[in-house]
C-alpha cells in the first residue's frame, strides 16, 4: 500500500542484518586501523565495516570481494575530491539533506525507529547524519568531477562513430534488441461509479468497527493489502515519508485509537486507526479496498471496441481517425493512437519496455494487425487504472547487431560512454602515479580494478 521503497526495506533489512552477522563474524578480534592513506585522507577498517552494513542492506551483490571493492572505490572518491577541492567545486546542500533524509527514513523504518538505530549502529541517530551527510557530500563531488572530466571529452562526431563501426569486431558492437511499434485505441471503465461503490463498503466496515468490531478483525478478512491483512493490517513503525503524503498526513492528524475518514491514495481507498506517534514516525493499522469493475463495464467496453476494429477491418474508418475520435487516452488520442515512452519519447519499445498485457496481445501479429480487445493497464500503471483496449501492431524492428545507418543514434551513445570511461580511467591512473597512496597488505590479495594500486602496498 505504500509507495514500492518499504516493501524493498523490509525486505533489504533481513539481507542488512544477515549481512551484518557474516561480517562481525569475520572480522571478529581485528582492532580498527588504518587501511589505506590517499593524499591527506585516511580510510580505516570501520569505513569500510561501514559500507558493507549499508550496501548489504540495500542487497547489493558483487562478483568481486565486496570489501576489496568498497576499497577501491573509497580510494577513487579520495583522488576525486582532491580534483574537486582544486576545481572548487561545491555540493548542493538541500538535495544533499533530501537525500540523508530518505536514507535515515528507510534506515529507521527498517529497524524500527532512532533507539533501534543507535543500538544497531552502536551510535546515536545525529552522528550516523553527520557521517552519512559527509558520505553523500563526498559522492556528489566525485559525481561532479567525473562530468567535469566528462566535459573537456572532444565532441564525438559521425566520423568517430563510422570510424568505431569500421574498426570493431562483430561481437563489440553492441545488439540491438527487438523493438515495437505500437498504436492503440483506449477506453475507461466507469471509475466513478467504482469509487462510490468501494467507499460504500469503506464506510459500512468503518461503522461497524466505531459500533465495537476489532479493526484488525475486520483488516483480516476485508482488507487487500496482503502484506498488512496477515497481522490486522498493522505497518509497523514507520517514518511518514515512506508512504503517500495523504496517508501520513490523515494518520499524524489523528490521536491514537481514532478511526479516520475514508483517505484516497494512488493505491486505492483506506481507513486508518493509529496506534502509536513518535516524532515523525507512527505505526498504524488500516484497511485498503480498490476500485473493482464489473462484467458489465467489460463486455460494454469490448463490444464498442470489437465495432471499432471491425470497422477499420472493412476500411470504414482509419485506425488514427478512429483514435481520434473514440480513444478515451488523452497521451495517445491526439497522434492517431501512436503509443510513445512517456520517459523517452520514443515510438519504439524494447519487450521488457510493454506492459505485459500490451505485449502478450501483439507477440503473434504481424506487422498492421489489430488485437483482440484486452484489457490492461494506463501508463501510471496503478492499482484500479485499469483500461481496456485493442493494439495495432504497427512495426517490428528485429534484434540486430547495431549498424551505421539504422541505430546512430544508439552507436553514438556507445562510443560517448567509451570515452568517458577511458578519460575517467586515464585521470584515475595519472593520479595514482602522482599521489601518495599506502595500503595495508590486509588487502593483498584484492583483484583491484586498476593494476596500479598494486605498486602502493606497505607495512604500516
């Protein structure tokens, strides 16, 4: 019922703690120290400890030594301040504190409110900000470094791409995959109808909890948020920038054990009963009910679309003025149906692009078919935006290895990124050269990225 981030929370703080036990484990009787110097900075052991905890929970996996990576891009970020500090470069600060604001909430969702944190840290909650303030400041120099270097890049021109195209083996060039082109006709299921009905249900279940019914009696059997409904619809205690505003801004308004208001959020319709408040975090129960449609709306919408396909089978009308005229998707209407990535722009779709109902209606047509009507999803995508639809299938690019003339602009965006990664590489390699840099030989044995860290083992 939330916005997706808690669910991966939860989830990633099973991985955070496991993670953490493997880790305390290995390290067990090893005193903090000193790990590597770069220029004027230090890394020790806890910095690395550190990021194992926090890239464990957000279940990052690495086909590498995670520590001896986690090192390797400490002693990069290291290099990549100096340049910034020279390049006097500065961070801005109110996406800076967004973004510790985000990783405190899911931090302290994930165990539980600043007590759980600061037992888990061993620390109390401020001082994990004033670290991971720092942290986040560091990394947005370093990001701000890599596009300066990014910049003084030569523009790549349609002779650098040819020339990449002429010049590479086959299996360098990068493959093209399938890509759709798609136009479709829309329409809504009565959604007005389907609100009144579900706040009906809403309000009578409301009642009959205020009449003296247990609410998370009533959240088990009624309610369709599945990972809530299990336990009565309780969430837990949870920071409120984890779910949508109107749901946090209903449940800090009430005292606990009130019942709210029916609230609307972009996942349906809830009543909420809060059980308890601390700062800006509480734990509630509630019971989430969706917009449903029925039969009826369906076999309506299907028959008026089942007429329209006909219609444009028998060349009484086109498939664009049909759009036009009948399509109820204000995004698509006005281009004839044509379909575009709301991201992008662009008209064409790699498969795992589709929503899963558009591409099981096309997978079987050939180029200028019409599909059956189905019904799918709009490009929000959320639950209850149901809409039902028939798709053309317009044009199948098939998966290709990438070709001069056909995906420009695909190569070029391949031969940019090369580049990129050569000057960054080339930088990162002239400042090993010119900087001091020692690493403890607890890290001897690290496959290291760049073969030049290697020169820069000591016994301290």
């Amino acid at each position: 019922m939330v916005k997706i981030l808690r669910i991966t929370v939860l989830c990633a703080a099973a991985l955070w703690l496991s993670g953490a036990a493997a880790s305390a484990q290995k390290y067990k009787g090893v005193v903090d120290k000193s790990v590597a110097v770069v220029g004027n900075e230090l890394i020790t052991l806890s910095d690395i400890e550190q990021e194992v905890q926090v890239l464990s929970a957000r279940g990052f996996a690495s086909d590498r030594n995670l520590r001896c990576e986690i090192l390797e891009n400490m002693m990069k970020t290291k290099l990549f301040l100096a340049q910034a500090r020279i390049d006097s470069l500065a961070v801005n600060q109110e996406m800076v504190e967004a973004q510790l604001n985000q990783q405190m909430d899911q931090v302290r969702t994930a165990l539980g409110g600043d007590e759980a944190v600061a037992e888990y840290f061993h620390k109390p909650a401020y001082k994990l900000r004033q670290e991971w303030r720092k942290q986040i400041e560091d990394n947005t120099l370093t990001q701000q470094e890599e596009q300066e270097i990014a910049k003084k890049i030569p523009e790549v021109t349609p002779y650098d791409v040819k020339h990449y195209v002429d010049t590479a083996s086959a299996g360098r060039l990068p493959v093209v995959p399938d890509k759709y082109k798609l136009s479709q006709i829309c329409i809504y299921p009565d959604r007005e109808a389907a609100a009144l009905a579900v706040k009906e249900r809403l309000l009578s279940i409301r009642e009959r909890i205020l009449n003296g019914e247990k609410f998370s009696t009533l959240a088990r059997l009624y309610s369709e948020d599945p990972g809530s409904a299990r336990k009565g619809g309780e969430l837990g205690m949870a920071s409120r920038s984890i779910f949508w505003p109107a749901f946090s801004d209903a449940a800090m308004s009430l005292r606990p054990g009130a019942i709210s208001q029916i609230v609307e959020t972009p996942d349906g319709f809830h009543i909420i009963e809060v059980l308890e408040k601390k700062g800006d975090m509480f734990n509630a129960r509630h019971i989430l009910l969706k917009p449903s449609y029925t039969s009826e709306d369906r076999e309506k919408a299907f028959h008026r679309l089942d007429s329209l396909r006909t219609a444009i089978s028998d060349s009484l009308i086109t498939f664009e003025l049909a759009a036009r005229f009948y399509s109820q998707d204000p995004a698509t209407r006005t281009n004839g149906g044509q379909m575009a990535d709301p991201g992008t722009g662009s008209a064409y779709f790699e498969v795992d692009q589709l929503k899963p109902q558009d591409y099981m209606a096309v997978k079987d047509l050939t180029p200028g078919m019409i599909s059956e009507p189905i019904e799918s999803l709009d490009n929000e995508g959320r639950n209850g935006n149901l809409v039902y639809k028939i798709v053309r299938l317009d044009k199948i690019v098939p998966a290709h290895t990438a070709a001069f003339d056909r995906d420009y602009t695909d190569l070029l965006g391949e031969v940019k990124a090369a580049a990129q990664h050569k000057a960054i590489r080339n930088f990162i390699e002239e400042k090993i050269k010119v900087t001091y840099i020692r690493i403890d030989p607890l890290f001897k044995d690290c496959e290291f990225e760049l073969e030049e860290w290697r020169t820069k083992f000591t016994s301290y």
